[in-house]
C-alpha cells in the first residue's frame, strides 16, 4: 500500500510538471509529448519509456487495489456488529474517505484515459490529434472543469493522508517530530499536487491559456 | 465548590442509560433503556451502574453485567464505550471516569467493545484473551529464573528507559480495538515491541517477537492498520502513534533479517 502509494506520488509529480508546460505556449507542450515517446531513443524503441512508466504504474495500482480490497475486507469481519453510537476522536476527513475516494479516483482515471489518452475524445468536435489544442478545447467547458476540478480535491484529500499513512506504514514516524513532519509532509504535497494539476484547467477557462 | 454543583449533589441528577442487554455469547442482544434518578457528580462511572444493578437487584431484575477489577486505573479489566467513546469523554479508564464529567438529564448510551476478536460473553462483558494469546506468541522475554541480577551489569540508557516505561503503562484494556475504525490491535502490539524493543534484555528475541505477535494478531481476525489514530485519542494512558511506527520499523527488519 504504502510503496504502490509513494509510486504514485512520484508519477503525479512528474505529470504535473509536464501538464504545466501548457504555459509554454502549444509548440512547447506538444513537442513535450512528443519528447515522452522518443525519450531514450536509440537505446528505447519509440514510446518506450512511456511503456515502462504504464507497466509499473499496472503493477503499482494491482498492489494498491488489493492491498485496499483485503484491508477493507478485514476491517469489515473485524466488527460484524457495530456501534449504535460511535464518534470520531482523532481521524480526518480525508483518512475517513480514502476507501470511496480511492474508488472514485478509480473510476475517474478510466475516463481521464478515455479523454486523454485512449479515446482523445475531444468534446467541441475539434482535433484529437494536437494535444495542446484537446487541453484547450476540453477546459474551455465550465462542466469539463467541474469534473477535472472534483478529481482533484479527491486526489488532494487521498493524499493529504496517503502520504503521512505511507511514511508511518514504512516505520519512518517513530517520535512525535517524525509524526507532525509527515502530517505536514502530507499536507504540502496534497496541496501542490491538486493545486497545481488545478491550474491548467482554470487558466483555460479564463482564458489565460488559448 | 460552585453553588450550583453543591445544589446538584444533593438532589443529584437524572440519567437515561441506554445499556447493551445480552443474556450471553449466543443469543443476540440488544439496547435497554432504564432511568436513573439521584446520580451524585462525586460517583465513578462504575458506582453509577452498581446503583442501578442494586435497583434491577430490588426489583427482582437481572443486573447488568461488566467488568471491573482494581478500579483505581492500573489493571485494565474495565472497559465501556460510552456515548461512542473508549471509556467515555475524558482521557482515563472507566473507573476512574466520573459523573461530574455529565450533566443532569444526559442520555448515556453504553455498550461493550465492538470487536470479534472480543466476543461479548454477557451484557457489557467482553472475552479479551486473544491480548493474552498475542502476548504468549511474543510479548515476553526468556531469562533464567534465579536471584536477581545486579542492577548495574546491564546498561539501559536514559532515553531508552523512559521511553520503554512510558509505553509499558499499557494495560491492555482493548480500547484502541474498540476505537479502531478497522478493529486493528496494533497500537497494543506497537507498545509492546517498543517497550520490550527499547530494552537489552529485549533484543535476543526482537525478530521473532515482531512476527509473531503480528502472526498471532492476524489469525485472531483484528483488521489491519491504516494510520486513522483514534486508537491513540482513546487510549486511557495515552500510548502514541509513533509505536505503531517502531512495530512497522521491526517488522521491516525481521523482514531484510529473513524472517
């Protein structure tokens, strides 16, 4: 769970800081996705390190769900008969809904693929073959937005206790100053990763990006 | 003493307790209601359910069971949820839990611990001897029996010593289980391999304790850990999460130690 988890972490990262090379202007960007297919080339064949990249993020996402699937299936037979009254001491909202949360990342990467990568599924009708303009026509729709933008704070709250969860399952929490560094650890990066995927999308619905 | 509680003392206060009834492990329970008049602030939570138990006595009714042993916080027998808190609103055992800490016309919901790791034996009675089948598996050390060794032929540093005798103080009462979203003993386990773990005498048999106590943990059905921290926030003697770390820092090297 916890290394999946970091795995994941790290992918967002470097997806956000190509998914910010919009700012660049459409050659930067679409010469930018055309770079992540010739990436190591001659020693990669062309989209080879795309390839290494899905390969691990499969294995990563196969280790995730089932590590979830079995924790939730144990918690469940841990306490078949529940509390009338049970209140909420220490957890978070967002340690509170990691497991729906994670489901509807879930289901919402599989329509991000089908947007972006399977299907290019330009909803104006426009190119599906330029990158940059697919990002500009998509986010030119306030409800394309809404969506990207309610994934986002899901991602923001997985992470806000995924990351702190992940360092404290990896034994890296083990005094009180360890423990508030990963809590803020968890909170910086929920912050940059959803703030920052954020942007694309609202600076093309004001026209910032066109 | 303010006027107003002096007042409440003596005419003391009125409760709705809502109490788990369960004749035993097989048949199915379930909430009674029973109203309690002339509750003094100055009782424990305990001696408020002995005065009803002597009222259920009085009219021939079957009085609630619950466990109870030292009451004075140091043996870990007690243990309610009370209004969905381990030992109920403040940070300490149900028996040293007070009525001043409610109010007069409160409606007291109170059931055992949740886990079915802990089967319910009878009413607010729960089995808690998979804590001491974990602790057979490996909370122990093995020294041999004799007189005791002199004090200073073992070296324990400052730090170490503190931090072992401050997670020592668990007494296994099974209130971070009954708090754990996910029926997870490992703030238990967690403050028993760092106890034992910050000690000389607790390295010859480090590995094997990490593994095994989580064997054992595992195969009495407790659910597995997800860092949520409630069982930190109810624990009466405040063992911190940071235990749950270390548990996960030796299983990581029994683990590289091939175990």
């Amino acid at each position: 769970m916890a290394v999946s988890g970091l795995i994941f972490i790290g992918f967002l990262l470097i997806h956000m800081y190509g998914n910010l090379k919009v700012f660049a202007g459409h050659d930067a960007f679409n010469e930018y996705a055309h770079h992540l297919r010739t990436f190591g080339e001659p020693m990669l064949p062309y989209g080879g390190l795309l390839w290494i990249i899905r390969v691990t993020l499969i294995a990563a996402l196969v280790a995730h769900v089932s590590s979830a699937v079995m924790l939730t299936i144990r918690a469940g037979k841990a306490r078949t008969t529940k509390y009338a009254v049970k209140k909420n001491l220490a957890s978070s909202l967002s340690s509170r809904t990691m497991r729906w949360g994670g489901l509807a990342l879930f289901i919402f990467v599989i329509w991000h693929l089908i947007h972006f990568t399977i299907g290019k599924v330009n909803p104006t009708g426009g190119a599906t073959n330029d990158p940059y303009q697919l990002v500009v026509d998509s986010f030119g729709l306030w409800w394309m937005v809404l969506i990207y933008l309610a994934a986002l704070v899901a991602v923001g709250l997985h992470l806000h206790h995924g990351t702190w969860s992940a360092m404290q399952t990896l034994g890296l929490t083990g005094s009180p100053r360890a423990r508030s560094r990963a809590k803020a650890a968890g909170l910086v990066i929920a912050v940059l990763i959803a703030g920052g995927f954020a942007l694309v999308p609202l600076s093309v619905l004001f026209g910032i990006v066109a | 003493m303010s006027a107003s509680t002096t007042e409440e003392a003596k005419t003391g206060m009125k409760l709705t307790l809502k109490i788990w009834r369960q004749p035993d492990a097989t048949s199915s329970g379930k909430l009674h209601t029973y109203q309690l008049a002339d509750v003094s602030p100055d009782m424990s939570f305990l001696e408020m359910l002995d005065v009803l138990n002597e009222e259920l006595n009085a009219k021939g009714e079957d009085p609630v069971a619950f466990d109870s042993d030292c009451r004075e916080g140091i043996c870990g027998m007690c243990g309610l949820m009370i209004n969905g808190e381990a030992h109920g609103p403040e940070v300490t055992t149900t028996c040293q839990l007070h009525m001043r800490s409610f109010s007069d016309g409160d409606v007291i919901t109170i059931e055992p611990w949740r886990s079915d790791a802990f089967p319910v034996m009878k009413d607010l009675c729960v089995d808690r001897q998979a804590f001491d089948r974990i602790i057979q598996s490996g909370g122990y050390i093995s020294v041999n029996t004799g007189s005791a060794p002199e004090a200073h032929s073992v070296q324990v540093p400052k730090d170490a010593a503190d931090r072992a005798f401050d997670v020592a103080t668990c007494i296994g009462c099974g209130a971070c289980v009954a708090a754990c979203p996910n029926g997870s003993a490992s703030l238990f386990i967690g403050a028993k391999i760092t106890h034992l773990g910050e000690l000389p005498q607790g390295q010859a048999e480090r590995d094997s304790r990490v593994v095994d106590m989580l064997g054992q943990h595992d195969a009495e059905g407790f659910g597995g850990c997800t860092n949520i921290g409630e069982c930190a926030a109810a624990c009466p003697k405040e063992i911190p999460l940071d235990v749950i770390s270390q548990l996960n820092k030796d299983l990581r090297t029994a683990m590289l130690h091939g175990r």
